[in-house]
C-alpha cells in the first residue's frame, strides 16, 4: 500500500477546521484541506447546501431588523429561499463540488420542507430578537510559547443583546436538521468554545453565553435550542486543541479516528468523501 503523503500548510484556522481535527479525524481534517489546495472537488450533501440557503434568509431577516426595519413576513422569507438555494448551489459548482442526496431525503421534498421550517423560526425564535452582530467576522490571534502567533479567522452566526448575559449578549449558531435533533448535536464542543473565546475577548468578559439554534425541517417543522456557557477552562481547552491542531500540520501529523461518519457518501450522504482512498488506500 503506498504511503500517504500531504503538504498541509494553510495561514490560518477555522472552528470548524479544529473540531474537525480534534473532534472527528485528522487524516480527513488533512485530506480536505489536500483537496481544497488542489482544487479537486468534494461531494457535498445537498441537505447542507440547503441548511446554508435556509441561514442564509434568516441572515437576511436580522440585517433587516438590525438596519431599523420589521422584522420580514412569514411570506417574505419563504419567498426569498428559492433564490439563496440557488446562490448556495451556484457556489458549490463553482468548485465543481458534486451535490448528493439521501434517497430518504430528496431535493424537491427537501425545499418544500425548507420553505415550511422558515415560518417557524420566525415564529418561535426570530420575533424579539435584537440582532447586535449579524454574519460577523472572527479574527483573533492565539499567542503561545511555542511558536508564530495561530490566527483563527471564522465567522459568527448572530451575537443578539441579552441583558441577563456575560457582556449582555449571546452568541448564536444556526443549525439546521431533519426531523429531530440528536444527543450528538446537542453537544457542545470546540466551536461553541471558539466563539465564547472570541466573545471573551472582544467584549472583556470571564463567561460567555452560546447557544445552538436548530431549525428542524420534516413532517413538523419546528425550532429547538441548546444554550451553554463557555467557561475559562473551554476557553483554554479550545486553545490548547487549536495549538494542537497547528503542530500537527507543520509536522504532518495527522492520526485517523473511526466514527460514524466513516461511511461512503454513496453509501450516505452524510458520509466522509475521502473514505474510498483512504479506508481502502486507493
């Protein structure tokens, strides 16, 4: 079997770069970012492209009410998904992505359940949400003693005003899933703690409040949350997994790990596109 070889060298990291390294699988955090360098393309599933389109007129809705004006009409925001699902997939042909569907999720069904899960989470979330940041750019240094300054650069979802909150404002990442939301998803982890740390920081505070807004699309459109405070100990811990992430790229390091996501996307949508090359070493 010939020996796997990658140059995984990027200027920054991401949240979702972290946790896939630390939470999921380093060889697959290594492939992709092999993959992106080289422009070859990756399967994605069309449920996340539509899960972008659905965040994507959410956005829309608070930039409206952040800019003085009400809040968009149920109708106003369902007719807005057709077209931010077509800017979503125009942006995955771009690179030439291939978009794959669940047999037991497929694209027409899946839009009309897109366009009836908007209304809810208008309903049951957007009214009275007072939008501070919307689609904010996160760009902060992690400064050690080992080495160059690690740039984290991302973006956050929503920080809303919360009078009750550390620095009166939560932080807010949209999530969107089909029929229920599982234990896995509920949990925590290195990107909630990414985004209290950068909260943290900007706003001088000790705690930060994050919480998971999930917009679930199915038979009962509905909205769930999962809140969480990001203590200093998640906050060092974050650090400590993103500067464990920077090492194993510069030494090239990077360990496999099993788990369900160790399927093929033929197989399921949701699998890992790089299953074929490297559970089998083609």
């Amino acid at each position: 079997m010939a020996e796997l070889e990658f140059d995984v060298k990027i200027p920054h990291l991401s949240p979702s770069k972290i946790a896939n390294f630390v939470e999921y699988c380093g060889l697959k955090f290594a492939w992709e970012v092999e993959y992106r360098k080289e422009g070859i393309p990756i399967p994605v599933s069309g449920a996340m492209v539509l899960g972008t389109a659905i965040h994507s007129v959410v956005e829309w809705a608070l930039k409206e009410v952040r800019a003085g004006r009400k809040l968009p009409s149920h109708q106003d925001m369902t007719d807005r998904l057709p077209r931010a699902w077509e800017e979503a997939l125009a942006a995955e042909q771009a690179k030439k992505n291939p978009i794959t569907w669940d047999k037991d999720d497929p694209e027409d069904q899946a839009i009309e359940e897109g366009k009836l899960v908007l209304p809810a989470a208008r309903e049951q979330y957007l009214v009275g949400v007072r939008p501070r940041l919307v689609e904010e750019p996160m760009k902060e240094y992690i400064r050690w003693n080992g080495g160059e300054p690690i740039l984290v650069w991302g973006r956050i979802d929503l920080v809303r005003d919360d009078a009750d909150a550390p620095g009166g404002a939560e932080i807010v990442d949209w999530k969107t899933t089909k029929d229920s939301v599982s234990a896995n998803q509920r949990k925590s982890g290195v990107q909630m703690y990414a985004y209290g740390w950068w909260f943290a920081r900007c706003a001088s505070v000790t705690h930060a409040n994050v919480r998971k807004v999930f917009f679930v699309r199915g038979k009962r459109a509905k909205v769930e949350t999962e809140p969480y405070q990001v203590t200093p100990g998640d906050m060092a811990y974050f650090e400590r997994a993103a500067i464990m992430t920077w090492k194993a790229m510069r030494a090239q390091a990077f360990v496999p790990h099993e788990g369900w996501w160790c399927v093929s996307p033929k197989d399921k949508p949701y699998g890992c596109p790089f299953f074929d090359g490297c559970k089998r070493g083609q």
